[in-house]
C-alpha cells in the first residue's frame, strides 16, 4: 500500500502492553541513578516481558524533561544499553509533563502511515540527578580561562573568582514570560474556579486507594519491574482524609488549599510502551490491549490570564468531535494529578455551561465524568510525577483497564504540561 492511501485508509496503531520501573520520591531510593539508567532498566523490563531481545525495532521516541548536556542523545544511549538490537533507531523529545504521550504518539502514526512495524514510546525523569547550573559570572570567567594562552593568564583569569560565583542554580520550574512556577499558578486557577480542599483531599485520599487496590489485586504485574530495591511506588502512602486536612498550605499563601498531599510531589522514574501494526503483534503471538484513535495538543495563552494548565478541557473537547463522541461515550477516563486542583478545575470546566458556550463553542456543557469512571487505578497523586515518565504510566494502565472491561470500550487521557499545553489521546479497546 502507498503512503498516499494509508493517510486515507491508515493502520489501527495497536498497544501491546508497557513496562516502568516503580516510581521514587526525589532523593530516596533513585538518588544515585540517571535518567539513561531508569530509561535502560524500563526499556530491558519490557524486551525481556516481550522477548524482543536482539529485534530491530522501527523506532524508539522518548525524553525527558530534566537533562544534562551529556544527555543529548538520551534515549539512542537508551537503546544502545539495553538488550535490543543496537540498529535500532532513537529520537528524543519534550513536551514538558506530555513528553511520554507525545513519544507513544510520534510511534503510533508512523505506524499508522506505514513506515514502521513496531516501536516504544516512554520517557524518564530525574529530580534527583536534576543538572545544576553555575552563575553567569562564573561561566564567563571560566571561559575567559578557557580561552588563555598561556599558564599564567589563565591562573589570572581563576583568581577573580569569588565566593558568590560558586552559588549553583537549581533548575526553575518557573514559566519564563510570567516568573511563577506551576504551583502558584495553579493556585490562582483553583481560587478562580473556587476549587475547595476538601475536593482537593477527595482526589488525593481516593488516588493512594485506588492505586494501593491496583496493586493489591496484581495489576501491576505485567507493567512494572521492580528497580533499586522498590517493588512499588515509593510516595504511595496510607492516607485518610483527618490526615491530608491537617496538612498546610504549600500553594496560594496561608489561606491556600493546596498542599503537599494534594499536589504531585518531586519523583524519579521512567517507563515505556510497545506499540505496534496489529500484522506484526499477529506474527509475533502478542494480543494488543487496546488501539490508538487519536491524540490532540492544544495550548492556550496563559500570559493573557488563562489557567495555565486548563490546555486539555479544550483539547479533549476538540479530539472528541472529530471522532463523533461525547463525553459520556467515554468509559474511563485519566486526567494527570498534577495537583488535585488541576484535575477538579478541568472537571469543573467541562461541566460549566458557561465555558462550553464561550470557550468550546457548544451549546452547553461538555459533560460530567462519573466518578467510578475517573482516574479507576490512581494517577499521580499515589504514583509519583516523574515529569517525561507519567504519560508512558498513564497509557499502559488505561490500555490494560480497557482489554479486562470488554469489547467496544473507550478511554480518554488528559496530560497538562508547562507552557499552556496540553496533550489528550482516544483509546479502544482491542478485545
């Protein structure tokens, strides 16, 4: 078949399964590990789950979001580690938190159109192994060095460094054109949308449950190795809602409602996803989860005043029509818990009437997610947010939830990231 007759009659980009390490809080069991360590042990779990060892892939597309300048080529260091064929080709990118969606999805349409067979998608994240920056004054001196010609112009050029140069710079998670960083500006979204804590508490305490449910029935089993010593996520806790109330404010000041357990907190890890023509899984005795129907990014203009992480209520809207669905079509739905708040606000957006007229163009509300259909298994809150890692996280769960509930059955992903962005993906299930 032509290229020009599978963009009219594409392949069905089928989901074969995925595979991630466990999930660690920053500076406990991942400290002394790098994102091309997390990525290579992501990547070994799901060739040996696969048997793909020795096999040439199509393409392997990951990233993340927090990298040394060594780290140019991540992900084809990646491969070359681990016990794929060392041929096989690999591209880093970044979206911010939407870097593991946006790998599955780069994968699933080269699929589609017919230039690959198979490939993985993920990506990896380290807080840390986070790089550091020195000042500028230090690295104009440095350079200054650098450049001498002889032994005593360079020690010359040393010499005027000072105490004050030596302070590092932790990287920012601050948006450059605004100088608040994710937290505080979604603290002014969740005042604007009159987010309450204790909808923010319910999003974190039902998170821990799910997930810690997840794991208690073995879901996790084939998607997940154990790494550095975990067998689980290392910020699930035991949580109750007395305990998630008595927490303070870390967002929005004294008054604030967001908190430390209502808000994802600092993590490393890294995970993957096989994808792949349903021609291939057939040839290789694999039985895909589900099928990729579609993903959307959107952005929005947040230094004009929009909700900087609101991208996805107008994106999931827009992929949806496309495709000739509803809301209510959905079965499950995931929604990133970048912070409970994030979550509420995009549920409180799609059910504002007002919003889908002025915003979406609709003639009412969007629509309402059932509860029992949201989030089924926990998202970030219980997991972690290692930030390239979660949407890699998010796509093999929904993926599994979709083949065990049935034929004809639809999921939607909704992943915010930094910069007004937001990535969604359809899913169906391939039973």
């Amino acid at each position: 078949m032509l290229i020009g007759e599978l963009v009219n009659h594409p392949r069905r980009a089928a989901i074969l399964g995925g595979n991630r390490i466990p999930f660690a809080r920053a500076g406990k069991a991942y400290r002394n590990v790098s994102n091309q360590d997390m990525l290579t042990a992501a990547l070994d779990g799901l060739v040996a789950r696969f048997s793909l060892q020795g096999e040439l892939l199509g393409d392997v597309a990951a990233g993340a979001v927090l990298k040394h300048a060594k780290d140019f080529n991540l992900t084809r260091e990646a491969v070359l580690g681990s016990a794929l064929d060392s041929r096989t080709p690999a591209i880093d990118l970044q979206r911010a938190c939407a870097t593991g969606l946006d790998g599955v999805a780069l994968v699933a349409n080269k699929i589609a159109l017919g230039q690959i067979e198979v490939g993985i998608g993920g990506g990896v994240d380290s807080t840390s192994d986070a790089p550091i920056e020195v000042s500028g004054d230090l690295r104009a001196i440095l350079h200054r060095a650098n450049s001498a010609r002889t032994t005593k112009d360079r020690l010359k050029a040393l010499a005027a460094i000072r105490p004050s140069h030596l302070k590092p710079s932790a990287p920012s998670a601050a948006e450059v054109r605004t100088g608040l960083n994710m937290g505080q500006h979604q603290a002014l979204s969740t005042e604007r949308w009159n987010v309450t804590r204790e909808e923010q508490d319910e999003i974190a305490f039902e998170s821990h449950r799910r997930l810690a449910a997840a794991y208690e029935k073995g879901f996790f089993d084939d998607l997940m190795t154990g790494y550095q010593g975990l067998a689980r996520d290392e910020n699930l806790r035991e949580s109750t809602m007395e305990k998630l109330a008595s927490l303070k404010p870390a967002f929005g000041g004294p008054e604030g409602t967001m908190t430390a357990g209502n808000s994802t907190p600092l993590s490393d890890g890294a995970s993957t996803v096989l994808i792949a023509s349903e021609e291939w899984a057939e040839r290789h005795g694999h039985q895909p989860l589900a099928y990729i129907r579609d993903v959307h990014t959107r952005s929005v203009d947040f230094t004009s005043g929009a909700d900087l992480l609101s991208a996805p209520a107008y994106a999931a809207p827009e992929m949806l029509a496309r495709n000739g669905l509803t809301l209510e079509d959905m079965d499950f739905v995931e929604i990133h818990e970048a912070f409970a708040a994030t979550v509420v606000m995009i549920l409180k957006a799609w059910e504002d009437e007002e919003f889908g007229r002025n915003e979406l163009g609709l003639e009412g509300a969007f629509g309402t997610v059932p509860r029992d259909r949201l989030n089924v298994y926990g998202s970030s809150l219980a997991a972690g947010h290692p930030f390239a890692a979660t949407g890699g996280r998010i796509v093999a769960t929904l993926a599994k939830t979709l083949y065990e509930a049935g034929p004809g059955k639809l999921g939607l992903i909704s992943i915010c990231a930094a910069g007004g962005q937001g990535t969604v993906a359809l899913l169906e299930s391939a039973r």
